[in-house]
C-alpha cells in the first residue's frame, strides 16, 4: 500500500496505459452500506424512485448539460446502486463552432487503444506532485464526470435533509468491443428484473 503525504492510500485499480479523456466505460456507482436510497423494486418488477433516485435520475438524463464530451446512452437506477455506460469524447470535447461534436461508434472508439494511451508521467514533476497527478481526476475525463455527478447529488440531500451517503469512488470497466457493449447493454437493462435473484 502506497503513502501520499505520510497517509496510505489504497492503490487505483485504473488502466495506468489509459487517461480517460476518451472511450466508452461500465460504470457502476453504490450507496454507503448500500442502502436503498434511492428507492425500491416494486411488483411488476419496476423500479419506484424516491426522491433522491428521482433527482439521481434526472441528472443521468441531463449529464450533457454540465459535461458536452460526455454521453449515457444507457443507464438504471437501482435501490442500492446505479449502472451507467458512458462514452467520453476525448477526441472532439467542443467543436470548433462550439458546438459538441458527437462521439463515434463504440467499436471504433473501443479499438483504438493506441490513440488513448499516453505517458502519464509525461508533463508532470517527481515526487508528490507526481503522485497527485497520477491520482487526480484529469479534466474532461470520466472521473470529472461521475465525481461531479456524486457531488451534486449529495447537494440535494444536504440541500434537502435527505439522509444519503455515496460508498467511496466508483467501478469502472473499459468496454472494449461490440460484443462487449451488447453484453453490458443487456445487463443494464435486465437489473430490475433480475434483482431478486441477485440478493
């Protein structure tokens, strides 16, 4: 275990060979203890939000209002948890009129792994600061996103005297292919039907 500062800190399970500034991403986010928060599997089976999973929701739904590089094309909101794909325009953040260029096909973006992978060490200094940069969210990657996403959720139930609290970072996954993507794709949208089997 790594110490930034004289504190440990549990490593990062990210890709080191990939800075997230562009692709597409499994993202699963959970409640602390995961407490059902944001609402319960009703008959039927459907997803009935409360207040927060109503709020959670609208955010998922909007992400490209506060971040133009980022898309979720799919997503659920579940009692405990949330799965998302999202893709992060890396290449194309804002177009040259200002206007969000959209992302390209998942299997095209998926395949370029060259394109994606830089020197993480490149342009920063040794030492702490090297270590800080290794572990800080870059800008307009998929951590700016889902951190910024967390945040103005927790907000509203601050806001709101909601009791709610996020478990510590998030999951992600590097979707690499088509098959991939299908394979994900179809597990988002079966959760809710699924869920009882998996408790």
């Amino acid at each position: 275990m790594e110490k930034i500062q004289n504190k440990y800190r549990i490593p990062s399970t990210r890709a080191n060979w990939h800075d997230y500034k562009g692709g597409v991403y499994f993202v699963t986010i959970c409640t602390n203890n995961r407490e059902h928060y944001f609402g319960e599997i009703c008959p039927g089976p459907q997803m009935q939000l409360s207040p927060i999973g109503q709020y959670a929701y609208n955010q998922f739904i909007n992400v490209k209002t506060h971040y133009p590089y980022a898309k979720i094309p799919l997503f659920v909101i579940m009692p405990d948890h949330i799965h998302a794909i999202v893709t992060i325009d890396g290449e194309n953040e804002i177009g040259g009129n200002g206007v969000h260029t959209q992302c390209r096909d998942v299997a095209r973006r998926c395949g370029d792994v060259a394109r994606i992978c830089r020197d993480v060490a490149r342009n920063v200094s040794t030492g702490v600061n090297t270590q800080m940069a290794n572990i800080s969210p870059r800008k307009n990657s998929l951590a700016v996103v889902i951190r910024g996403v967390k945040s103005s959720i927790t907000h509203y139930a601050n806001k709101n005297n909601i009791p709610f609290a996020w478990q510590t970072r998030f999951h992600d996954r590097i979707i690499r292919n088509q098959a991939e993507l299908d394979r994900i794709s179809d597990y988002i949208e079966k959760n809710v039907v699924n869920w009882h089997d998996d408790l």
